[in-house]
C-alpha cells in the first residue's frame, strides 16, 4: 500500500505493505513457507543478484511474508525501510556489523539491557571495536565521550531495567555536531508511545518479540533505518559510501541515498551472518502488530494503576516508573511520552532481595521469566538473572539495586494483577519480618 504517509498507525499496522492477491484474493498475509523463488529467466536472476531491481532470490536475504512487515514497521516509525531479522540483539548486531570497523569507537548509555553491555564492552572488543558508556543524559559527558573514530552513540528510549528515559533530542543534537549518527533501541516504547526519528535518531531498532508481537510465541528483530543520517557528509562511514568489493564497486550512499544503511544491512549482514527471520514468526508477529495500540492502551493504564497501588503498601520500599515524579527524567518523558512512559516498571520491598525472593515465588497469576511486553505480567529479578554477568559497579551505573524487581505490566484485569501482587507482598512481609528477628 502507497497511502502509508497519511494514513493513521492503526491503519498502517494493519493494511501497510500488503493488498490481497489477485490470484486468490487472501486477505489475510500469506506465509510464504519456501527457501527460494523461481527466476523468469537467467537475465532475471542476473539484475536480482546485481541489484539491479527488487524482487526475491533466497528467504535467507528476503521473504514475502517478512516484507510486510518490515514495510509495516518502517511506516510506523517514519523510516526510509527496515529490515527484520532473527532477534533483537541480532537487529543490533547487524546495525553494529554495518557501520563500524576494526578501529572504531561506539559511546553508548550505561543504562541499557545486561546482554547489550556484554555485546558493546567484551563481544565486540574481539572485533578491535571499543566502546565507552556515560550518563547518556549528561550533555558534558556525552561531548567528552565522542571521538575521531566514535561511529555512532547508542541509547534505549526508555532503559532497561532501570527506566531512564534518554533525552533523544539533545543527544541527537550533539551526536550530529560530531558527524555521528544516534541509533536508539526503541523496544520498551514500541511506535505507539514514541517515535525516536521524530525526535533526532537515526536508526531505531526492536526486539519485535516484546510488545510489537506481544503474545510471546515468536522471536524477532527489527533494524528500522530513518533515512535522514547524510552518511557521505559525515565522512565517517567507508562502509556506506566507498565502492563494495563483492558488489562490483557499488556505492551505497550513491545507489541508495535515504536507505544506503538498511541495503548494505540487506546485501551484506542477511548475506554473511544469516540471521534472518522466519516467514512463519513474521506471520506470527504481524497478528501481534494488528493489535498493538489497543494493547498498549491496556498497558499502559494497569501500569498507572499498579503504581498508584504499590506505593501505598507497607510492604514496598520505593517504586520507579518513568512518570513518577521523583524520576530524574520525568520532565523528558513527559515531552517524549505524552501517552505514558510504558508498561514497565520496577520496585523494591522491604527485606531485601530475599524478600524479594519470596515475594517472586508466592505470585501466582503473574510469570517469572526472562521476557517483557508480553500480553500477560511478567516479572524478573535482574541481579540473578538479565544483569547477572555485570560487576557490583556495572550494577551501580545501571541503576540495579539488589532488591529490584522488574515488573512488566499485561493487560489482565487490574483487579487481578492487584490480588496476585497483594499475596505476594505478603509472604514478602513475612519473610523481612523473620530476617528481622534473626538479625
């Protein structure tokens, strides 16, 4: 579909990319469940491997099934295009893969997700790619943390777990001064609640898993590329604007202007490293999105009323949600989130992380995973399980005490989610009560 640029989000999500199939008239997506496509000829099959036109040659690189969705989700957040791919972190990797080169340099925001921090400090070292971290809301530090060979800076809309929401246009403003591109994990926000290339990024990626999907039956990725970033200017990017070997000299910038980012992500990264999306979670992932600003909805005001409940329990120590006006970054999310900051929030009880055990272990509606944005409560203890491979300082700059527990909100009745929480704090309260008397 063409309409995308005036259409509203909710159509987008459901229409963008696709018109029924004249041959047989599905209105719903089809699967396309097959490794490869038929060439029309040998000159056919010579101008798709040459991108010399568009079209499908092996699902490895491209899929039907996932194209609309990547059209879908590149509508939705104002990009140039998209490309899906097998996870989250491998959206990441490949954007990652894409831009930087033995040599550079990354300045990223300290608090983000424990398995980015591994990727950025201990992966990608291996690679001859360092990377420093900063208060990423701290203009002086962020300055001072760019260098000649910095390739891009790195946030999370909202971080995980810590709930810090980055000041997107003043990191833009200054990444830009420098020549280098911000590139924001936009998962926990989802396009529903903001749209980071509004605000200054330049690349925005997605664990699609999370409540882009929203049902927790399929894993996926997106790296959407905004089409703003003037890559040869910048004169920082070989990868982008120098002839490409493989490809007969190509240079992307030149061939592909607003979308070089995403193509080299296409013919390279799908290419090499493979981590392409399934057609049948593509499938899967699109019932999700038809749904998501309903959902988020939902979301967002069992969040509202979570927090208002927690913080008049005994049993609770501190509670921490974006919105709550003793978050530092309050006043940036309420520019940037004017629906509400999300669906997570965190909190700590009384006792301590044992407390917090039992807490965890009496819920009974509620599920203790490694997951968030499903359409069911889901709740974690970061210091034993996402965040466990940081050191007591990494702990610290992310924001991670011992006795937090992350809680991502779903879309139960609140009356519900109020009663399981309510037992929980409980046999939390009795469990501080016994630590007491045997201190």
């Amino acid at each position: 579909m063409s309409r995308s640029s005036y259409l509203g989000d909710d159509t987008i999500a459901l229409h963008s990319g696709y018109q029924p199939e004249s041959d047989h008239g599905s209105r719903a997506v089809p699967v396309y469940q097959t490794t490869s496509y038929v060439f029309d000829s040998v000159d056919d099959a010579s101008a798709l491997f040459n991108v010399e036109r568009g079209g499908h040659i092996y699902s490895r690189i491209t899929n039907p099934t996932v194209a609309v969705l990547e059209q879908r989700l590149a509508a939705l957040e104002g990009g140039s295009g998209a490309i899906c791919t097998a996870s989250g972190m491998s959206a990441l990797f490949v954007t990652l893969f894409s831009l930087c080169s033995a040599g550079d340099h990354i300045v990223s925001a300290a608090q983000i997700y424990g398995s980015t921090v591994t990727l950025l400090k201990h992966t990608l070292k291996r690679f001859g790619i360092d990377c420093t971290f900063v208060a990423i809301n701290d203009p002086i530090a962020l300055e001072n943390a760019i260098q000649d060979n910095t390739k891009l800076v790195f946030c999370e809309s909202i971080g995980n777990p810590g709930l810090e929401v980055s000041n997107l246009p003043e990191i833009a403003d200054i990444a830009h001064q420098h020549g280098v591109p911000v590139v924001v994990d936009a998962t926990f926000a989802t396009p529903y609640l903001c749209k980071p290339i509004q605000h200054g990024a330049d690349v925005v990626v997605h664990s699609v898993t999370k409540w882009i999907g929203g049902h927790g039956v399929a894993v996926g990725g997106v790296v959407i590329d905004g089409g703003q970033f003037d890559w040869q200017a910048s004169g920082r990017f070989p990868t982008l604007t120098e002839p490409y070997a493989p490809f007969h000299g190509m240079n992307f910038w030149e061939e592909f202007g607003p979308s070089a980012l995403a193509m080299r992500i296409r013919c390279e990264s799908m290419r090499d490293i493979g981590a392409a999306m399934s057609p049948h979670n593509a499938f899967l992932l699109l019932q999700g999105l038809e749904t998501l600003n309903l959902r988020m909805q939902q979301h967002v005001q069992n969040a509202k009323d979570l927090l208002e409940w927690l913080q008049a329990q005994d049993a609770v120590a501190w509670v921490n949600h974006p919105d709550l006006p003793h978050n530092p970054t309050v006043e940036t999310a309420s520019k940037l989130f004017p629906k509400g900051a999300g669906s997570m929030l965190s909190f700590g009880v009384k006792g301590g992380r044992e407390a917090g055990a039992a807490f965890i272990n009496a819920l009974q509606l509620s599920s203790n995973l490694a997951n968030v944005g499903d359409s069911r409560t889901l709740v974690l203890h970061p210091g034993s399980t996402t965040h466990s491979r940081l050191t007591e300082e990494e702990l610290i700059a992310a924001g991670i005490s011992g006795d937090m527990i992350r809680v991502s909100v779903g879309i139960e009745s609140f009356a519900d989610i109020k009663a399981d929480f309510a037992s929980g704090l409980r046999a939390a309260a009795k469990r501080a009560e016994q630590l007491a008397q045997q201190a």
